[in-house]
C-alpha cells in the first residue's frame, strides 16, 4: 500500500468561498439540485445544507453572536473523513464499498446496489443517494486523480490552503504546529480526527477547530456501527430463545387430561 | 446529546416498513408452524401448514419489497456473489445487512419447499414441475426443511431489529433491545397472522385456543422488551415528543395492551388478533420515521 | 477597509491568509460582519460613506502619536520619500478655513453641447501648487512660473511647430523648484496643513460619523501603529492614498480591480477619458487643440512622464500607421476628442434624453445597473443595440420581460429598439492575456472550441471594423478621414490558423501593443525606454512596452515560480508592467544611502561595488554601482543614491537619486494633491448626497463638487437629509457565489445552487422592530424604486449610534435580475444616478431606503 493520504483542514482560515464544492462538483460531474433552479435557506449563507450523494464538499456556515456585530462567523468545509476503521465499508453488502492503496474509502458506483446501509452506518452523515447513478455517493478522495498524480480538486481549489492536502504523516505534523501557534495566540484551538488512537482509527480527513466539534456538526465520540452487534444481537438471541420455549411449551403435544380441561389458554 | 444525531438518515420509508412487517409475520408464522410441526398434535396440523404457507408467501413479498426499494433494483444479486468474481458468494458475518439477504434468501428457499410439500401433501399442486419438488419434500425430510424454515424465520423476525442497531441512527443504535422487541413483535404478529387465517385451513378450536393463550405470553414479553428498549434510549427519548411518538403509543395501546385485555376477557380471538397486527405495524412505522425524520444537525444543535 | 476581500477577491485572498500564518494581524472595517470579518482578528463596524472620517481620525491619531514623533524612521520618510515638507502656496485656503470646502471652488455650467457632467461646482487648482522660488536658469528656459498656464517660450515653440524631438518643449514646461521645510515646522508645509486639516477628526468625531466605537478605533490605530516602522509594513486594501509604505514589500495601497482584466481595460483602456497608457484622452474641454498643445498640457518635465511625447507619437503611429507622418502630427488632428463626461452614467443619461442612437453591449447587462429603472428607460430610447453575451441576459429581453413591460406601464408596442443578439465565446474558449490587479499578464490559451456561432468579442469588434472601413472608404468627407486611414491589421498572418473562421490573431495584437520598429515591424521594442517622438517606434501602450520583446518572445507566457523558501518575485512568471517590476516605486524600499530599511524588509538596494559595463549606445564607462536585489528596480538602474539632479534635465534627470516615486514631478509620494484630483487635494469627509444625518465635521454637507447626473429628472429622484421615509442606510454588495450582474453565475446550477436567491439582510433589532421574520418577504424602497427581496435575519449587520441617532443599517447583494436558474428583483432598481467626481463612481454603497413586511 502507498503511504495514507488525506486531508487537513484549517478551518481557521476558510474564508467559505464554496470554491472547493464547486471544484468537487465540476470534476466529479456532479448535478446541482433541481438543476440548479433552489429556495432560499435562510441558514447564513448555507443553501447546500449537508453533504449527500451529489454535494461530496459541503462548506457550514456556523454564526455565533451575543449582539449586532458581537460574536464570530465560523466556517468550516466538511467533506468524507475516509476513517481508518470505516462504518460504511464494515457494513456494506455488496463490496462496493473498498479501501484504497492511499488509505482512503471509494464506493464504487458500478458495485453498490443502493440498499443504503452505508448511510445509516456512517456517523458523520457524509454518503447519500446520487438520484442520478441510484447509488450511494460520497467523496471518493478524488481517487482517479490520485492513481495519476494529481491532488485533489478541492484542496486544488481552495484558496486559502484551508484544505491541504497530503500524506497523513506529514499532515499531523503541519496541524500540531498551526495548533501550537493558534495557542500561543491565545486561540483555543483543537485537532478532531487526527488522533490514530482515536476514535475510529484517526480520520484520513481531519479538522482543526476551534470549538466543540458538536458546533460543527461532528460527533464527538464517532462510533463504529458494529459496536452495536454482539449487545443487540445477543440480546435478541435471548429473546428468541425465551419465546421459543414459552412457543414450544404452549403449542406442544397435551396429555389426555390436559387436553379434556379444554385448552391451555389459561397458563 | 447523543453523537447519532449527527448522521445521516438512509430512506428507509414505506417499503421497508412493509418488509419489517411482513418478514415479522412470514418469520413468527414459519417459527410457530415448525414447532407444531415437530412438537404439536397431529391436530394441530392445518395450523402448521398454514404457518408454513405463510412463511413462503411472505418471504416471497418480502423479496420482493427488498429489491424493489434497492436504489438499483437488478443488482440484488450484488449482495449474495461478488458481482466481479461471479460465483463467489458475498458474505459479511458482521454485517447484518448481508447476513441478513443470506438469511431473506435462505428462508425464502426453505420456506416455499416446506410450503410446496404441504400443499403436495394436500394434492393442490397441479404445475408437474412442482408437484415433483412439493412431492419430494415428506415425511422426515419435509420436518428437517420445515424446522430448519422454522429456525430462519425466527431469525427473520429479529435480525431486522439488529440491522437498525447495527447503524449509527437516532433511536435505533442508541439501545440494544431492537432486535429483541422485533423479535417478540414477530413472533405475536406471526400467531395473529395464524389465529386469522388457520380457521380456513380447518383448524380446531383447540388449536386456535393455544395459539391465542402463546400470544398472551407474546404479548407479554414484548411489552417487556419494548419497556426496557425505551428506557435504554434515555435522553434520545425527547424524539418521541413528536408524531410518531403518538403512533407509538397507539400502537402499544391498541396492539398489546388491548389484546391482552381481550384475551384476560375471552373475547374475540379475530378481533384481537387484528389488533396485534394493527399493533406491530405500528410499532415497526413508529420506530423506523420517528428517526428517519430527525433532520441531522439542526435538532443536535437544539438538543 | 471598505473591501469585502475574502468575498470579492478568494483568490488574491490566498495571500492575507498566508500572512496571516506567519502572524500578521488582519483589521476589517466595514459595515457588515463579512467572510473578510470572519477571518480577521478583529472587526469594526462603520457606517456607509464614512470612510474618510475614520482614515482621517487615524491620520490624526498616528501624527500625534508618541511613536511618530520619537521613532526617526517616520519622519525620515515622509520628508525624503513624500511631500511633507513641501510648502503650499500662500493663496491655499483649508476646509478649515471655509466651513469644509477647499479655496478655488468655482460654479459649474453645463455646456449646452453636451450637459451631462453633473456637476454644479468645480475647483479652480491654482492655489493648491507648491511655492516655487526663482529657477537658476539655463539660457533657454523661462526663468520662473509658478501656474500651468503655458509660459512664453512654449507658446512661441508650438507657434513655431517646433520639433521633433519636442525635449525643448518639454524642458520650457519646468517650474521653479518648489519651497521646503525639512524641520515640517513652516505653518504652511503640507505637513502642518494636514495636521491642521485632520485635527478635526478625533477619536470621538469618528464614533460621531462611523458609528464605530471609540475603543475599537484606538485599538486599530495603535495596532497600525504597531506594525509600522523599519521593518514592519502594512497595507490597505481600497483605503485613500495614504500610508508610510509605498514602495515596500507588504505593503502599499492594493487596487483591488473588480474583474478578472479590468486592469488591462484601464491599461489599454475602453475608458472614455483616457487613451492607451493613462494618457488623458484629448479633450474638446481642455487645451488639446494641436499636438504640441495637448503635449503642454499634458506632460510633466520632471517625472518619467517628461517623455510624454515619446509615448504619444508611437500611439498615434500604432492608430494611423504609414498615414502618421511629422508633417500632418501623426495624424493628432484625426483623433477624437472628448466633449465632457461620458462615464456610464452619463451615457446612459443622455441616451435617456434621445442623444444616444445605438449601443453594442458586449459583455455588460446594464438592464439590471444603476437606477434600473432610468437604465431601462434610456434603453428603450435606442433605435438599436446589439447584446453579445453568453446567455440571453436582462438587457436582451427587458423589452418584454422587464418590471415595467409586466406591470403594463410599458407596451411592447411603444418600444422602438431593434435589438440584436450575438452569442458569446467563454474565456477557456479563445486566446489572449489577462492583466490581474497586480498589473500582471498572463498569457491563456483556449481550452475548448465553442458551440455553433458563438464568438469572441475581439471577432465581433474586428469584423465589425472591417465591414466599417468597407462602408466608409470612398467618403471624402473630412470627419470621416480619421477612421479612413485608422491602421486595421490584425487578420492572422499567412500560416496561422484562425481559431474561429474570421478570428483575429490575438498574437499580433499583443505584438500592436508591445511595439516595433516602424520600418521593420520584426523588430520589436525591449523597453519604453526605446520609444521616439519621431514616429521610428510604434507602440500602442507605452506601460505594456518589453512584454514582448521579440518576435517571437511572449514573456506573458511565462510560467516559471521562483523556487519554495525565497522571498521571490517570481520575475519569470508571465509580465508585469512597467517594466516587470512586481512592486512599483520600489526604490522607496532602501534608504537615503540606499540601504534597506531593514534586513527583514528588504527588496531592492544599492551595490556600490557592482562594476557596469560600458554604456551599450555611447560606449563611455559606467561608474560602479547598481541597484539590484528581487524586483526590477523602478529607478535608473545606475542612478547612485547620491545622484544630484540635472539643472536642465527633463525626464528622470531631473530628480535626485533619492527621489523614489518617479511619476510624479516632485519624485515624491504625495501626501497633499496638488493636481489630478478634481475635489481638493486632501481627503475630506463629506456625507454621502442621500444621508440620514448632518455633517458633524463640516457645515459644507456633502462634497461642492459630486456628481448628480439628470438632476431633477423623475427618473433620478433624491431623498433629502434625514428623510424619514427612508430612515436606513443601505449598502449593496457582492457575494463570491456570484459574478457582477450574474450572467457569468445566474445560468450555472453550481453556482445558482450556492446562493439561489435575492435577500436582503438586516439586523436582529430592526427585525422586532417591525416583526420581520428570517425568510419573510419584505419590500425595499427608495425614491427611485421598490423591489422584493427574502430576509435574512442576522447580527452580522444591526444597529449604530450616529451622532447622537440610532440608526439601521441593512444591506443587499446586487447580483439578480429576472433571467438565469437563480433570479430576484434588480436591486439597483433602488440606486441613483450619483457619483463621485474624480471617476464617475456611483454611490450605490451608502444610501437610504425603507423596509417593510411585503
């Protein structure tokens, strides 16, 4: 395997230019939604909302105020966190879902049958349908770009470096810095994902923050879906074998004076 | 705020309720017949094939239902071979979602054998091709199928439960009891099913008594599991201050509690038994659109 | 300040954001909370059209500051480097002195030929000029003048036709040397004027007008303060011309120009009042009347303009080929004069009058620009107009789609216009060069071929000549004579493939613009330096002179970084004007003697040791000594720091080597404009012409000398000071999802996906106030109009305290009309037809409207 690639990104320098959904979207021949033709959110100047099968960059737009003119604008470019221990590629039935030489996670589209499990697997609510293709999506890492040298077409775009690119190794290493000299400022200022004994593995896209990553829209424990397996399905296992019993022993064969009592419906 | 809030919701709406729903009963239905089946009255038989025929038919819908709602429905076979090494099976022991279109499948297979030899049994089959099969499925081999048909729906009727756990959604992977209360739903569901449509087959009152007495017992267990599945959920329990929240309860009021206390009063067997099924359909649409709804983020942020 | 940077420029943006990693610290001024506020340390809310107020009260705050005064650095600049020293005729009298207006201020009457200038006064400059004493003269010069009015000895050289060369011309036009106080005590210095000018402006008067808090406004100060000296440097974007350091990596004043080449459009301009090369376009107004005329009146002695003439004769060379000759002035005679203003606005008043026939817009949707509905109303007036663009925009189809046509006060019928519509090339589809605001050009190759008929504009304009210089060719009429022997060469040559059947070679117009020979077009100029007032060169813009110095040498081609880790400026990628030098007056960025202010802020300095080879034309040796350093010095490469000027040198002999700012006469950064500036030679705080107070500063209320076009008109309707009909100042903007009028934008889903819809945003405050909710529909009205718009219900735009009255401040994106996948009300359907004087600049930024639930 080639070295794990991925992403850092400095949200403390996104200025939301959306350049980076943009460049996604172009690259990736991704539709716009109801061909472009929208309503209003009304949410800052977020009218993409979330990222879904057709919006695989997604810039949020996080306004913090206690009065006129008082607070902060947080902005931040989410984007598929390509988990070193994937939810989505654990629960996919198909095989669609792969991991890369690059460390990162493709679905591919030609495999995935859109049964949607993935979706409901991934803790960062990154993949959805593509209405086009009918098969989940989500930011393959500009994985055809890379088999070919290229980076990116996000952080390509992106114009303030707020998105860099690069081996995760190297990546580590930058934030650790930007974190040190936002401290020294006096900036409270945190990486989320980037840990390797983290969460989920560390993410292969990680972010640097500078509040709870709740704000952002990121859980702050993501959890594999599996976890859930061996509770829920041992749990069940018991109850099946309660109901079996209770079956077997209500339904079974009666003896003659049982059966002249007139039924065992009173158990 | 649990971190569940933060993904995505995967568009399992009315198609896959119906499946949930159905699988329940076909899986409940097989279970309920299998054991009749090996450990009834001989008496008790048209209750046996009924559940078997019941079994079949609902894991037909069931198929059917599944792949209709694939976003690309002629690539069902991607989740049992591996689409670019055909034959190679495709298969996940921790992925309830593949272990589960292996079971859909399996069941299915053994259902419609069991379902096919009953009605050999009974001389309806007239097509030669399955009359042959429904002929070969008798006697000891037609009580392994069933029984193992048996086995299957009972995982059919639970692992549909582990399938939402096994996710990161709001409600369903903030407990660990819904695969359980599937489960127990199935089951009652299955002899509700049973209770309604074993009479035209020629079932006994006898029969129908025992099946009714069981699904008290059902009941019962489910309302337990369904208590300690609510109470596993904790502060998530703020979604059901919704609508279907309100579905819910209308469920649990008119599908398990009245029931029982139909049954406590000897009354209408049909009547209750249509309530239990009113009931499980309810349980199952509460549970999948009260967290399909949620829209990501925002209620997190508000939570 | 006054610049929403991270928004309107993303990618220039790349570099206050890479600052910002090496710790600089980032101050946004602005009426709205912005992405530029949102990455900026620290944010200060300011009232719009107040600008002045707060640069005025940080002028003053930084001249009587501590640091100023005891740190000899600054002093040390701004008497070398700028004209503090210089002293200002006596006659000067201060807004100080006349209740906020300047001595000279004269009334203005509109020339009945054409009165569209706006104006109602203008100032008379004589009293803004530097005090001269008596010049040590050479024989013959004119010993003394102390006006611009041309002295005798000029008058007798354009009497006598003399030249070329025109250099006695020029050397005629030196003044006396202008008087000095270097100790910046004389009362009538420019540095005691402005400290006099701007004592006004204090902490507290800020508040007054900007509605920025005084805390916040120290706090910028101080941090300004912070960051200067020798080897700190700041920069404005968009601010007045006013800062310690030009000339200096880091810093300077950053024009930051509005579209992809609007630089280049300056540069070779489509501006009406300038030909190529910020040459002022000869004028009906002005004494333009002959070529040596226009040459008095325009050229500056003792500057690098003092080569005017140069620059001249090879433009006009370039405009009538063969036909300029020394006997006919290169064909000055030919040229087109101005009559007044034609800016925008103008026009557009006068086609409201019927004095407009036809228009190509090309490239441009003014359906949905200033004052809308006036805009619109003058379009109808045409009896035809082209529309070149890339899809059917608002202009194309206001004649049945506009508001007025679908609210019935218009009849399809009762419009005359015929209009016609020519599908337009992209720019990835056609070669050319761009120019950035860094005055950069950077060569594009197209991409792709376009659709079916579209074409390029360069296409349709070459055509279009073509066909003209058919139509016209046998007309003897005299007014015609001038477009007859226009030289029109730019057919691709024998061997080179048109990319469009009847496409220009964008190459040959490059070569046009760099300049040759005239007897051997192969043989092309390397520099200005090479040009001649004899008709020997030619040369379409003298500024754009060496950016392609051979034939076949296209330097805006280049693309070769310098490497990672130099403080480079990265010479071989594409070409900079003047001369690829990347900081203009860099000079200013070493010392008297030539050294850098500081090792950390160093860029180009003087190397006494660097041994010259002999002068290449003269043969004689060159003394040692050479700037060098990153950048192409922006001096005489071996003009030592020491050097005197020449007493009857023109041009950059006649300043001093330590005379940084080589286009002005004086050599020096002008802190007080005694010319070029028509309203006043210091920046003034006035208020905008609709304001919903009055001056605090000033009984004057707004500026004598603004511009309203069609006064009176009810097209143009005005609100009066503190209307309460329309009691809140209203900004209008852009956002970085869209592009001007939209047509670039409107029409792409990705883009119409990002923002798919008018809005107006307005503060939390006022939305109880008039119980508005988030997404309401409001309606948006000033006395010209009223649109709907969505609200969108924020505290990054609210209330200020100004002078004493709390007053809203709500704000619209421009972007929309009713064209395109995202559509919306044509906001400017709510501006005037007002403007600044200096560049016809409408005040659609700072204006008053009202708001309600629609």
């Amino acid at each position: 395997m080639a070295e794990a690639m991925g992403f850092f990104t400095d949200t403390t320098v996104c200025i939301g230019c959306k350049a980076c959904e943009v460049a996604c979207k172009e690259w990736n021949q991704l539709p716009a939604e109801n061909g472009g033709v929208r309503e209003l959110s009304g949410d800052s100047y977020d009218n993409t909302r979330k990222l879904d099968g057709i919006h695989w960059r997604h810039v949020r737009f996080i306004e913090q105020f206690k009065g006129p003119y008082d607070g902060r604008w947080l902005m931040m470019s989410d984007v598929c966190k390509h988990c070193v221990q994937a939810g989505c590629l654990e629960v996919c039935p198909t095989g669609a879902i792969v991991r890369t030489q690059f460390d990162t996670v493709v679905i591919q589209s030609d495999v995935c049958n859109g049964c949607r499990a993935c979706i409901a697997a991934c803790p960062f609510g990154v993949i959805d349908i593509n209405p086009v293709s009918g098969t989940a999506q989500k930011c393959t890492l500009c994985y055809d770009r890379l088999q070919v040298g290229l980076e990116p077409a996000c952080s390509k775009a992106c114009p303030t470096d707020s998105i860099q690119f690069g081996a995760i190794a190297e990546l580590r290493t930058r934030a650790e810095k930007r974190v040190a000299q936002l401290k020294s400022q006096g900036v409270a200022a945190e990486l989320y994902g980037a840990d390797p004994g983290g969460p989920l593995g560390g993410l292969n896209s990680f972010y640097l923050l500078v509040d709870k990553p709740e704000v952002y829209g990121l859980p702050r424990h993501p959890e594999l879906p599996t976890t859930n397996l061996a509770k829920s399905g041992g749990l069940s296992v018991a109850s099946a074998a309660v109901l079996g019993l209770l079956a077997i022993v209500g339904l079974r064969k009666r003896r003659m004076d049982e059966q002249s009592r007139g039924g065992g419906g009173n158990v | 705020m649990s971190d569940t809030f933060f993904s995505g919701a995967p568009h399992w709406a009315w198609l896959i309720i119906l499946y949930f729903f159905v699988g329940g009963i076909a899986g409940g239905g097989s279970l309920l017949a299998a054991i009749v089946d090996w450990f009834g009255a001989p008496e008790d038989r048209p209750v046996a094939r009924t559940g078997y025929n019941v079994a079949a038919v609902g894991a037909i819908i069931s198929g059917a239902l599944l792949t209709i709602d694939l976003g690309r429905p002629l690539r069902f076979w991607h989740m049992l071979f591996q689409s670019a090494n055909f034959p190679t099976l495709m298969f996940k022991g921790w992925s309830p979602i593949s272990f589960g279109a292996w079971g859909i499948f399996l069941f299915g297979l053994f259902s419609v054998l069991t379902a096919l030899g009953g009605m050999a049994e009974e001389g309806r089959l007239h097509n030669p091709a399955l009359r042959a099969v429904g002929g070969a499925v008798r006697g000891t081999l037609a009580k392994v199928v069933g029984g193992v048909a048996g086995l299957l729906g009972l995982f059919i009727a639970g692992y549909t439960g582990v399938l939402l756990s096994v996710t990161n959604r709001p409600i369903w992977a903030d407990g660990p009891w819904l695969g359980a209360l599937f489960l127990a739903s199935g089951v009652s569901t299955g002899a509700a099913t049973l209770i309604l449509l074993a009479p035209g087959r020629g079932a006994t009152e006898q029969s129908l008594a025992r099946l009714s007495a069981f699904d008290t017992k059902a009941l019962v267990v489910e309302l337990l599991v369904l208590v300690l599945f609510v109470a596993s959920l904790g502060a998530v329990n703020r979604v059901w201050l919704s609508f279907w929240g309100l579905v819910l309860l209308v469920g649990v009021g008119f599908g398990i509690l009245a029931p029982l206390r139909m049954h406590a009063q000897r009354r209408s067997l049909a009547g209750a038994a249509r309530l239990v099924l009113l009931g499980g359909f309810l349980l199952r649409l509460a549970t999948i659109f009260a967290s399909e709804g949620i829209e990501r983020y925002r209620v997190a942020a508000g939570m | 300040m006054g610049s929403n940077m991270a928004e309107c420029h993303p990618v220039a943006f790349r570099w206050p954001m890479k600052a910002k990693l090496n710790g600089a610290k980032l101050v946004h001024v602005d009426p709205r909370f912005t992405r530029t506020s949102a990455v900026a340390d620290l944010h200060v809310p300011i009232r719009a059209g107040s600008d002045i107020a707060f640069l005025g009260g940080l002028i003053n705050y930084v001249i009587n500051s501590k640091r100023w005064n005891t740190d000899p650095f600054f002093k040390e600049f701004a008497v070398n480097y700028t004209n503090a020293a210089t002293i200002i005729s006596d006659d000067f009298k201060d807004t100080e002195e006349l209740e906020g207006v300047f001595s000279g201020l004269v009334k203005f009457s509109e020339p009945a030929f054409w009165p569209y200038n706006g104006l109602e006064g203008r100032y008379d400059n004589a009293t803004w000029q530097y005090k001269r004493g008596p010049r040590p003269a050479p024989a013959r010069v004119e010993i003394t003048r102390t006006t611009a009015a041309a002295g005798a000895i000029t008058k007798d050289l354009i009497a006598k036709r003399a030249g070329p060369p025109f250099d006695d011309l020029v050397r005629s036009l030196k003044l006396g040397p202008a008087e000095k106080d270097p100790t910046l005590q004389n009362p009538h210095c420019v540095f005691q004027i402005l400290k006099r000018h701007f004592a006004r402006y204090t902490p507290e008067m800020v508040e007054q007008v900007c509605g920025s808090p005084k805390e916040k406004f120290i706090k910028v100060a101080e941090m300004l303060l912070e960051s200067s000296g020798r080897d700190r440097s700041s920069a404005f974007a968009y601010a007045v011309a006013w800062t310690q350091h030009i000339g200096r990596p880091g810093a300077g004043v950053m024009a930051l120009r509005g579209h992809a080449a609007i630089q280049g459009s300056t540069d070779v301009p489509t501006l009406y009042h300038s030909i190529h090369g910020y040459m002022n376009a000869p004028s009906a107004l002005r004494p333009h009347e002959t070529l040596r005329d226009y040459m008095a009146a325009e050229t500056t002695p003792t500057s690098y303009y003092g080569n005017t003439p140069k620059f001249l004769v090879s433009y006009l060379k370039s405009m009538y080929g063969a036909a300029a000759t020394t006997e006919n002035d290169f064909g000055y005679d030919w040229h087109p004069k101005i009559l007044g203003d034609h800016s925008h606005i103008a026009s557009f008043a006068a086609m409201a009058d019927g004095k407009v026939k036809g228009m190509c817009c090309v490239g441009q949707n003014p359906a949905t620009s200033l004052n809308g509905g006036a805009t619109r109303q003058a379009l109808r007036q045409l009896d035809w107009l082209v529309v070149k663009d890339n899809w059917l925009t608002e202009t194309a189809t206001h004649w049945y789609l506009g508001p007025e046509v679908k609210k019935g006060e218009v009849k399809i019928e009762d419009i005359k216009t015929e209009i016609f519509f020519f599908p337009s090339t992209q720019i990835a589809e056609y070669d050319g060069s761009f120019t950035n605001t860094q005055r950069m050009l950077q060569w594009h190759s197209y991409a792709a071929k376009a659709p079916g008929d579209c074409r390029t504009d360069s296409w349709f304009y070459h055509n279009l000549a073509k066909r003209l210089k058919k139509a016209y060719a046998g007309s003897k009429l005299s007014r015609d004579q001038g477009w007859n022997n226009v030289s029109w060469d730019f057919d691709p040559d024998a061997g080179e493939e048109p990319l469009y059947p009847g496409e220009i070679s964008a190459r040959k117009v490059l070569r046009e613009i760099n300049g040759y020979q005239t007897a051997d077009p192969k043989q092309h100029l390397k520099g200005f330096a090479e040009l001649k007032d004899d008709g020997s060169t030619t040369c379409a813009s003298w500024i754009y002179c060496g950016c392609y110095p051979a034939w076949d040498q296209n330097l805006t081609a280049r693309r070769e970084p310098d490497p990672p880790g130099v403080p480079g400026a990265h010479l071989k990628w594409g070409w900079a004007w003047p001369a690829n030098r990347r900081v203009m007056y860099n000079r200013a960025s070493a010392d008297l003697k030539g050294n850098p202010w500081s090792e950390r802020k160093r860029w180009i300095w003087w190397d006494p040791t660097f041994v010259n080879p002999p002068d290449p034309k003269t043969g004689k040796p060159v003394p040692k000594g050479k700037w060098v350093g990153y950048d192409v010095p922006d001096f005489g490469a071996t003009k030592a720091p020491d050097a005197q000027p020449k007493p009857d040198g023109i041009g950059l002999d006649a300043l001093s080597g330590t005379q940084p700012f080589i286009m002005r006469a004086d050599g020096r950064g002008w802190l007080f404009v005694p010319a070029g500036l028509v309203d006043g030679p210091l920046p003034t705080h006035y208020e905008p012409h609709e304001s919903p107070i009055q001056n605090p500063l000033y009984k004057q209320q707004t500026s004598p000398v603004h511009k309203v076009w069609a006064p009176g008109k009810p097209y143009n309707k005005l609100a009066v000071v503190g209307d309460p009909k329309f009691p809140y100042v209203i900004s209008t903007y852009r956002l970085t999802e869209h592009y001007l009028a939209g047509a670039m934008s409107r029409w792409l889903p990705w883009l119409a996906e990002l923002q798919p819809e008018l809005f107006i945003e307005l503060g939390k405050g006022l939305a109880q106030e008039k119980g508005i909710k988030n997404l309401d529909w409001l309606v948006v009205s000033s006395p010209r109009g009223h649109i709907r718009a969505k609200a969108l219900v924020t505290d990054r735009i609210g209330v200020m305290q100004i002078a004493g009255k709390r007053i809203h401040h709500v704000g619209m994106p421009w972007h929309w009309g009713w064209m395109g996948l995202s559509t919306g009300d044509v906001v400017n359907d709510l501006t005037a037809w007002v403007g600044d004087p200096n560049v016809s600049i409408h005040e659609g930024k700072a204006f008053v409207c009202n708001v309600e639930k629609a």
